[in-house]
C-alpha cells in the first residue's frame, strides 16, 4: 500500500493480483519438512507440524484450543484468530 498524498493508501498498481505474491515463495519438499521436523522440541515440533499438515495460519494455530479438536472425527475447528 502507498499514499498519493491525500491522506489515503491505495494498493501498488505493480502486483497485478494476490497470487503474484506467492509465486516466488520457497516451498519445502516433504522430505525438508520431515526432516526439519525432526530437530525442532515439543512445543514446537507439534505447531510447526500442524502448520506444515494442515495449512493454517499463524493467527489460526495461536487461537487453537484443545477444545477446537475433534480426535474422534478427526477434525480441527478454527474459531479464533488471534
């Protein structure tokens, strides 16, 4: 975002869309992702798994509950973003 001098932000006219901005993002491969998982200690062994796993945001695994999941069905119920 910028200012034209009035006071207001408008987005930057150079990034055509929203994907643009992903389209040069280092991406692990599986085995990075196991093998980063395997030198990191509990807590965040388990964030960065869920992350990695499931594809949530940062505000999404903050906000996370133990309540949020469903161990029977298999199923994380994002409500909060912190």
């Amino acid at each position: 975002m910028r200012s034209d001098g009035s006071g207001q932000t408008k987005p930057d006219q150079e990034r055509t869309s929203k994907c643009e901005a992903y389209e040069d993002a280092d991406v692990l491969t599986p085995d990075e992702i196991m093998a980063l998982l395997k030198e990191l200690l509990e807590p965040l062994r388990t964030a960065a798994e869920l992350d990695a796993f499931t594809g949530l945001r940062r505000g999404e695994l903050i906000g996370l509950q133990w309540e949020d999941v469903d161990f029977e069905n298999l199923v994380i119920h994002v409500r909060v973003q912190s």
